[in-house]
C-alpha cells in the first residue's frame, strides 16, 4: 500500500489581501461623466479591460487610460485581464474619437495604451501616430504618454510609434527575466529591454516601464531588473503588486509589504533610475502626469 503524503489545509490556503490593498468602490458625479463619455464615443479604456484598482480615484478625478485598437489582444499572457483571440479589423476613425473624447474631458495628460496587435504588419503603428497627432491638433496643451506593446522587433514600427510628438514612452517589462515564460510567454526580455533602450535612444521621450511584484521574484531578481534598466538608462520606474483578476489567471505568490516597496524605491534611486513610483496599488498609469518632466 502507497502511503500518500498529507497535504494540510494550511498549505493549500491562497495568501489573504492585507489590508493595504483594499480600495474603494468607483462613485461619484466624476466618475459617471467619464463613464458617460466612454461609453457614447464607444471607447475602450485599459481600467475596465485591465481590472484596475485605481479606477475610483482616476475616474473621479475625471482620467482615464485608453486603450486603441480594439479590445481583443493577439497574446495570452498569464497575468493579463484582457480578451485574447483574433482581433477584427481596427477603426480608422478611432484616432477622433479619442481625440474629441479627450478634448470635451478636459483631460490634461492623456495616457493612451492598446492591445498587441501581432497579426498587423505594421503592430498598429499608424493608428498610434494617428491618434496622438489627433489628440494634439484638438487638445494642444495635452500633454500624453503611450504605453505601446512589444514590437517583436519591428523597429520601423517602433519608431512611427514614438514620433508623433508624445511626451511619454513606456513599455513594460512586468516581470523579472526567470518568469516570462510563465507570465509573457510570447515576450522575450532582452527584447523588451532593447525597446526601451531605442526608446531613450531616440530621445524625444522620457523613457518608462513597468514590473509587477509578488509573482514569486526574488529580492536578488527585483535588484538585477533594476541594473539592467539603469544600463539602458531608463528615466522612470513603476512598482506595484500584483493582483490576480480572474481564477483563470496566474494565482499571486505573495503581497509585498509597503516597506519593502520603499526599500526597491530607495533602490532604484541608487542605481540612477530617475523617478521610481513604487508602491502596493501602483499602476503603470498611475499618478502619470508626475512623470512627463523627468528627464
């Protein structure tokens, strides 16, 4: 007879939410407006695709992130909230009606995100340039970010992305090197590496990325992700946990205590990374209007 081992009950318990992680539910006359206009320019927003914590605070503060080129993303990254498959043909006139959503919200730092678009020879750069140039021709005193996707190398797309006259380029890493193939799978590293670095290259911009914690890094790969991104001469840094949005997703191996978000803040610092946003609800977008003068 096989004696099986005895697993206790204990062991299989998934880590509980600390309380530092609670937030509040989105209300308000805010947050209805931007709802409002979202939904009749028939826009889509990473805040809802993406599960965001902050949603309350950003669209109360009247903010949103918008994600371009439809909502249905090329990749299956383990972490992610947003729809995977085959996306439809994209909306040429979806570059005006980010622009007019933009300019009747007031906005005054647009931060504009979209889905990897793998299937487009071009990884959907026209629409990218379209929608910034859009965005300043109507709303001249926005300022923007674009949180743009893994070109898979495709540097000429690359480059039509980040030439429209944004302020702001960020790519995220999300992760430590030992995890991409569980988390982006379809991601390399030193890819995303080199992209940031074409980025701050190409000198524009301020250069940003972001990484997520508590998928089972190490303090010593936290560390290392640091060096390799003050090699590349990142200007700013986003920290923050990570939250699993579905059971379908990657489970969260552990909640990272605030005091050690400082301690990676304080770390990034040292190692001449200009700006570090560091902290449990922190999102890549997250406080982003801070970011736009860090060079």
């Amino acid at each position: 007879m096989i004696e099986l081992p005895v697993i206790s009950e204990e062991s299989t318990k998934r880590p509980k939410k600390p309380n530092w992680l609670r937030v509040k539910l989105p209300v308000g006359k805010e947050y209805a407006n931007v709802r409002k206009i979202v939904d009749k320019n028939k826009l889509h927003t990473i805040c809802e695709s993406g599960n965001c914590p902050n949603m309350g605070e950003c669209w109360g503060a009247g903010t949103a992130t918008f994600m371009i080129l439809g909502n249905v993303c090329t990749r299956s990254c383990s972490f992610c909230a947003v729809a995977t498959g085959r996306p439809p043909e994209y909306d040429e006139e979806e570059p005006k009606r980010v622009a007019e959503a933009i300019q009747l919200m007031g906005i005054k730092h647009a931060v504009l995100t979209s889905v990897n678009r793998d299937e487009l020879k071009d990884r959907g750069a026209e629409i990218w340039y379209q929608t910034v140039v859009k965005v300043k021709e109507l709303s001249p005193e926005t300022t923007i970010e674009t949180l743009i996707p893994d070109t898979k190398g495709n540097w000429d797309a690359l480059y039509r992305m980040i030439s429209a006259g944004q302020e702001v380029v960020s790519h995220n890493m999300e992760t430590v090197e030992s995890l991409y193939r569980r988390v982006r799978p379809q991601a390399k590293y030193k890819r995303s590496l080199e992209e940031l670095q074409r980025i701050k290259e190409y000198g524009k911009s301020v250069s940003k990325t972001g990484v997520m914690l508590g998928l089972g890094e190490t303090k010593d790969e936290v560390y290392k992700i640091m060096d390799d991104l003050a090699e590349v001469n990142l200007d700013v840094l986003t920290l923050g946990q990570y939250l699993q949005p579905t059971k379908m997703h990657i489970e969260v191996a552990e909640f990272i205590h605030p005091d050690l978000f400082e301690h990676y803040k304080e770390e990034g610092l040292k190692r001449g990374i200009k700006y570090v946003e560091s902290g449990p609800l922190v999102r890549s977008s997250y406080h982003a209007e801070r970011h736009v003068n860090v060079k």
